[in-house]
C-alpha cells in the first residue's frame, strides 16, 4: 500500500522523501484545489520531479478543478509542459481535461480526484472504462462501503487517512462561491464553514468537523486492497508533513505482530499534529462527537494570553506547565470577539520569565486577553533545510545546460485545440422565442397538480431521493407524456439497488428522460434506451467535458448552479447552446452533508453568527436554511436565485433550454403563477438574489 504525501512547498517536497513518502503531490500551477499554496513554478516543478527520481519517489500532479472553457488553453499549455516531465499521475476533477489527457497525452496516466465524488462501485468502473487507473473516493465513506467498493475494482483506490474534513461531500460544496463568488470547485474556498454560525438558538462553529486520523485502521485498508493511503495537507507547513508521513510510514511498514508497538509509537508523533481534534468520520460508524460548536477550531494547544499589544510586538504571558517556544515555532492567535485567526513562524522573541515578547505586523488586531496557541513544534533545522533545497537546484542546473532546461516548450498544436463537435452552421437560423423550452423541476408529486402538463414546450423533471421515491409509482401507473425524471448527487453504495429497482419500474412505463448528477449513475442505465442529461452537479463548464459526456450518451447539458453568465455564454459558442439548460429560479443546495444530523441542526435559519462587517467584507449577512434529504443535511439560501432578467442575453448566444426549479418549495398554484409570470415578462421576482451570474466566480 503506498503512502502519498501533500505538498504545497519545496520545504513539504523535500521533507516528505525525509520522513518516507512512497508518492507526493503537488498542484499544477493556478489550476489545482489548492491554489493559495505556497507558489510553485513549472520550473520548480521539472526540478523537484528530478528530485524524485533520484529517491525512486512518484509525483502526482493535481489539475483538480474545474476548468473555465476559455481557461483550457492555458491548461493545456501547462498540461504539455508538465506531461513532458513524465509525471507519474495528472489528478483530475473536469472531465473534459481528463478527455484531453487520454486524447493527446496518452502515456501519463489518470488518477480520478476526490471532487469528483465517487462514493459508491459504479462511479470507479465507469472512471476505469474512460481510463483512470485510480480513483481518490470521498471522504465520508465507512468502512463497509470501501471493502464492497474495492473488492475486485478495475482502478486502484485510494483513501484518505489523515488531515482535514470539509462538513459538505467532496466536490459538491457552493458554500465559500455562493458567498462571495470563490469556488471550492476552483481551489478558491475561503472556508466559511470554519466561521461561527447561528441557528435557532444554538451558536458556535456548527459546520466545522474535527480532523480525520485512520492511524488505528491502517491494517483494515491493508487488508481490503486499498492501493494508496494519502495524507491532506497541502496548505500545511512542512513539519507538519514530516510528521504525519514518518507516523503512517511506521503504521505501513509494521507487521501484524508489530502493529501495536508501531501504534503507540506514531501516535506519539500524531500528538504533535496540533490542528483539530480528530475523528474516524463514518469509517467505524458514525462519530457522534465530530463536530464540537463550542470549541475554537484548528487552533493548536493554549500556550498562554496576550498581555499587552504595541510597537509591532505581542507580549504573551505563558500559562502555568505550558511548553516554551523556540525559532522555528508555528503560533496561532485567536481574537474570539471577531472570529478571527492568523498564524505565522516565530522568528525571533525575547523572554523574561513567562513572558514572551514577540514581534508580529497585524499584532493590531488582536487584544489583551486573547489567547495563543502553539501549533506546530520546529522538528528540524530550517537552515540545513534551506541547504539541501539550495543543493538540489545546484545539482540540477549542473546536470541540465540551460539549452536543456529550455527544451520543454508547450507546442502549438495543443495550444490552438478548439472542439469542432458542436461546430455551428453559418446558415443556421436565428433562435426565436417558440424554439424555448422550459424545464420545470420539482421534488414534491403533488405539484403535478398544479403544473400545466400539456403547456407547449414544457418539460417536467421529477427529482428523485430517497424520501420520494414512493411517490414515483404515479408516474408508474398513470404516465406523463414526456415526464422525465432527475437522480440526487449522492445514492449510497447500498442505495443502488433501491434506486435500479426503481428505474426498472418507471423506464418500462415511459419515463425515458432522465438526468444524472454523479459519473456513478451511468451505469444504471446499462442496455436502457433513454435520453440521458447532465445535472447541474456533473458538471459541464466546457466544452471538451460536453464532448466527453455526449460520447457516453449525454444530450442536454445543465449549467452549474455556480457558474457565470461569461463562461457559459462562451462555452455556447462553438454551436453548444442549443444543449445547454440555464435554470434561472430556484433554491440551490450549497452544501450537502452526510457528516450532520438532525440532532446537530433545526430546521430554523442559519445566519453567520459574527457581523461581515466585522471581517472588513462589503456584504450583506447571508441566511440559509437546513433541509434533510435522504438522510443528509442541506443547506438552501433563505432567498432564492432568479436571473429572468438574463433570458435575453442568454438566448442571443445561443441557448433554447431554460429552468425553473420548485424543489424545497410547497406546491402552490398562486406561487406557480407568480414564478411564471416572472419568467414570460423577463423580470426578476423581489427578495432574490443572483449568485454569481453578474459579478463573475473565480
């Protein structure tokens, strides 16, 4: 079984071999999931992977975001470099990228990434028939799943084991874009799910999980097949990652006799990881203690307070038996009255006594009596460090003449690649009003009685979960002409069969139009003739991932919920449009989670507990509202989105298909009537908001 490190600086690189990585990974410049990173060039890139080499170490580099269409020629420009290195692996999470790979960089194989939220057997052989080798599963499965899931996979799988937990599913949290237009999708998360919350009358750090640590279960996933164990971490600093990877190097290699000795021992050293508290999350059963709201989170352990703030400097006071602290020191400070945390390296200090003076830039904003943590323990000598990456590069420039070091040139052939499959015709004619057609979503049956099912050019989806299921037997036994019906985001491993038993009822009856939302869903539709879609959470923001899809039976292709005006306006260029569906009125889930309960939330508004004004953000509060679905808890914004005003816009390039979502909504006829109304007069309804269609996602 390998052990995969994070790495997010040269210092993490170098480290990682020291403590015994088998494998590292590391981002592809400004286009992986952790783009703020320490900033790693190309360049460093071909020398570090050099590095590798000579350790006999795999680099995997990760490309796992979503890919604006405008942004795939850069993409590939970098993918072209990079492939010239001869990684081991490209982690991938958009699937027109992965097309690209396969395509025209056939010798690097494929790792499947995290977001795309594979959680059950069919989603890892649908990604091994479209190449993968392997496939990172989410985060939240327990142990039972993963043995179904890798007893006889056709791709390796991987788990990950240590490091830090997101409250919503891999790969289908809006929270941090819907917020402020910064995408999880995009690596941009600014983590509002770490901020103090409120709801009803509980307050505190609601959606903030403990971190996860396997160490005790490493022989169960050795046992079961697992090809990789992969530590998160790439935002953390590299005594971090030596840490943890010398641990679960020692849980690797220790026999079966020897497992108890090398558990003591590396737990030993996991102590000194002072993030988060930590959990198994659903591996052994669910952890009823995950989430702790009262408890400040990913601090570290209390040192002391501060005592005074001047001239630049901190004064802290150390608490009675507390450790001292050394250069090379990692500190967080905690000013609970503004929910605000920064970290930094110790430097230098000056202590007399107990107290410690220590110089700090933003020492302003914090106060008397806040409290610092220590977080990370210097393990090693920084400078000696900073020697052996001086080294490396010296070695490397002395072995590669710039001549050299200059061959790997993206070539142009790559850098000028446009789909041609949705090639428009110039004679096509112009799109005008009776060629729309209005899709109508709706997770209650009783809305069909309100719904005008006969309304020219109207398509009704049926969106399917596990609580409504019983209610799609009307469709079986009295059938709507050209109902089609929608599958959640997320069916369990042994939710499967629940859902094919369904399927197998509805197809026969003349529900032949459905839409997907996961890659694990093809495979329910094996020998089935049936019109199939991509859903707003199977992603779609290129036009190579269309390509992909169509290839695998995908006609129509809904915009995400999160995406833009521009980007989808540009994706509909290449003659795409007429495939797209724009839903422009619903509630959107902007997160989805199977690591909270009912018990943990109520169904009352959630509202961020400290004012945005008081984090320097020019934006209104937001307030969310807790709906269960299937046993997993969602999170819907209080006020709906609505961009009817952007029917023009989005017809003039192109796009026929539109949508208006009554999911989470009450069947109402005067509701019906308003939201409609809306849409024939192009006007956007009151109380709404747009998400990101105006001001852009990054």
């Amino acid at each position: 079984m390998e052990l995969l490190a994070p790495v997010g600086s040269k210092e993490a690189f170098v480290t990682a071999i020291r403590a015994g990585a088998d494998a590292v990974y590391i981002g592809v410049p400004a286009y992986n999931a952790r783009v703020a990173a320490s900033n790693i060039s190309l360049f460093d890139l071909r020398v570090l992977l050099d590095h590798a080499r000579e350790k006999n170490v795999r680099v995997y580099l990760a490309l796992n975001t979503l890919i604006k269409h405008e942004e795939i020629n850069d993409v590939v420009k970098n993918i072209t470099y990079a492939a010239g290195l001869s990684p081991d692996a490209f982690i991938v999470q958009d699937l027109g990228v992965a097309g690209i790979i396969r395509k025209y960089f056939p010798g690097v194989p494929l790792h499947a990434s995290t977001q795309m939220a594979v959680h059950n057997r069919m989603g890892v052989d649908f990604l091994a028939g479209l190449g993968f080798e392997r496939v990172i599963v989410a985060r939240e499965l327990s142990f039972s799943e993963l043995k179904i899931i890798a007893n006889g996979a056709p791709a390796g799988i991987e788990v990950f084991c240590h490091g830090a937990l997101c409250f919503s599913l891999s790969g289908m949290c809006l929270f941090s874009s819907f917020i402020g237009g910064l995408s999880g999708n995009r690596g941009r998360c600014t983590q509002p799910c770490r901020r103090l919350w409120q709801n009803g009358q509980k307050n505190g750090y609601l959606f903030s999980p403990r971190d996860l640590e396997l160490a005790k279960n490493i022989n169960k996933l050795k046992n079961i097949g697992i090809a990789a164990v992969k530590i998160e971490g790439r935002m953390r600093s590299s005594e971090y990652v030596y840490k943890t990877v010398k641990a679960y190097r020692m849980l690797i290699d220790a026999s079966e006799s020897d497992f108890a000795s090398a558990l003591s021992e590396a737990e030993k050293i996991l102590s000194g990881d002072t993030a988060r508290e930590k959990t198994t999350c659903l591996f052994s059963g669910r952890d009823n203690d995950m989430f702790r709201p009262k408890e400040a989170q990913c601090l570290g352990n209390v040192i002391g307070r501060i005592t005074d703030v001047s001239n630049g400097n901190i004064t802290v006071e150390l608490d009675a038996g507390a450790d001292g602290i050394s250069a090379g020191d990692r500190l967080r400070l905690s000013n609970p009255a503004t929910d605000d945390t920064v970290a930094f390296k110790v430097k230098e200090f000056l202590q007399e006594g107990a107290k410690l003076v220590i110089p700090f830039g933003r020492a302003g904003d914090f106060a008397r009596g806040n409290p610092v943590f220590k977080t990370v323990d210097n393990v090693f000598d920084q400078k000696n460090l900073e020697k052996d990456i001086d080294a490396i590069y010296a070695g490397f420039t002395s072995r590669h003449p710039k001549k050299e070091r200059d061959r790997i040139q993206p070539s142009q052939t790559y850098t000028a690649l446009i789909s041609n499959k949705w090639k428009l015709s110039k004679s096509a004619p112009p799109l005008d009003a009776s060629a729309e057609q209005l899709w109508i979503r709706f997770d209650d049956i009783s809305w069909l009685d309100v719904l005008p099912a006969a309304r020219r050019n109207t398509r009704l989806v049926y969106y399917l979960t596990r609580d409504n299921l019983h209610a799609a037997e009307r469709l079986i036994y009295n059938p709507v002409p050209g109902m089609a019906a929608e599958l959640p985001p997320f069916i369990g491993q042994r939710e499967l069969p629940l859902y094919q038993q369904c399927l197998d009822k509805m197809i026969p009856a003349g529900v032949s139009r459905w839409v997907l939302n996961n890659v694990s869903q093809f495979g329910l539709f094996k020998g089935a003739e049936c019109e199939l879609s991509a859903g707003q959470f199977l992603y779609t923001w290129n036009a190579y991932t269309a390509a992909l899809l169509s290839d695998n039976g995908i006609k129509y292709f809904t915009a995400s919920w999160e995406d833009d005006f521009l980007n989808i306006r540009k994706m509909s260029g290449p003659g795409l449009g007429k495939f797209i569906v724009v839903y422009l009125y619903g509630y959107p889930p902007v997160a989805r989670s199977r690591l909270l309960t009912k018990e943990m939330l109520s169904c009352e508004p959630v509202r961020e507990h400290v004012l945005a004004s008081s984090r320097g953000e020019n934006r209104p509060q937001l307030s969310f509202t807790p709906v269960f679905e299937s046993e997993l808890a969602l999170l819907i914004p209080a006020k709906p989105v609505n961009i009817f005003t952007g029917r023009r816009k989005f017809r003039e390039s192109g796009i026929s298909n539109f949508g208006i979502d009554l999911c989470f909504t009450r069947p109402s006829r005067k509701t019906w009537e308003a939201v409609l109304g809306s849409y024939e007069s192009g006007e956007n309804a009151a109380e709404t908001v747009k998400f990101n269609f105006k001001r852009g996602i990054k």
